[in-house]
C-alpha cells in the first residue's frame, strides 16, 4: 500500500466519524425539539391544572355559602312551621270555644 493509498483511506474513515457524527448532532438537535416541545405541553397542563383548582375552590368556597344560607332557611322554615302551627291551634280553639 503506497502513502497515498494510506491517506485516502485515512481520509475516508475520517469522512465517515465526521458524517457519523453530524449525524449524531442532527439527532441531538431532534430531541432536543422533542423536549422544548414536551416542556411547553407541561407548562400549558400546569396552567390549566392551576384554572381548574382555582374553580373547584371558587366552587367549594361558593356551596360553603349556600349552606350557611340554608341553615337560616332551615331556621326560618321552621320558625313559620312553629307560627302556622299556632295560628292554626288557635283558629280551632277560638272556633271551639265560640260554639
């Protein structure tokens, strides 16, 4: 094999890692896509995530008021039950006593 045959061949291997390795670079750089991509699809479930607790505790915040305000409709109601009671009783006592 003569000196030049040796440096051809010497150039062809080089050539070759070269290519190999821009190759290597190439996907590197795909991933690296694929994980800015995947970051961004992170950060967007996050942001919706975080919307979702904030309504679900708007949501809980809201029925906790609804019950206190039950709770005085439960009073009331039974308060007027109480008075209508009465009024009734006392209509059929005053009946009762007139005849």
């Amino acid at each position: 094999m003569s000196a030049d045959e040796q440096r051809d061949e010497r150039l062809t291997r080089i050539e070759t890692k070269i290519d190999s390795l821009s190759q290597a670079v190439v996907n590197i750089a795909r991933l690296d896509e694929r994980v800015i991509a995947l970051l961004s699809q992170m950060e967007d479930y996050d942001k919706r995530q975080q919307i979702q607790s904030e309504r679900i505790s708007r949501m809980y915040d809201r029925i906790i008021e609804l019950e206190k305000g039950s709770m005085s409709v439960r009073v009331i109601e039974k308060v007027s039950y109480i008075i209508g009671s009465a009024a009734v009783a006392s209509a059929f006592w005053f009946l009762q006593s007139r005849f």
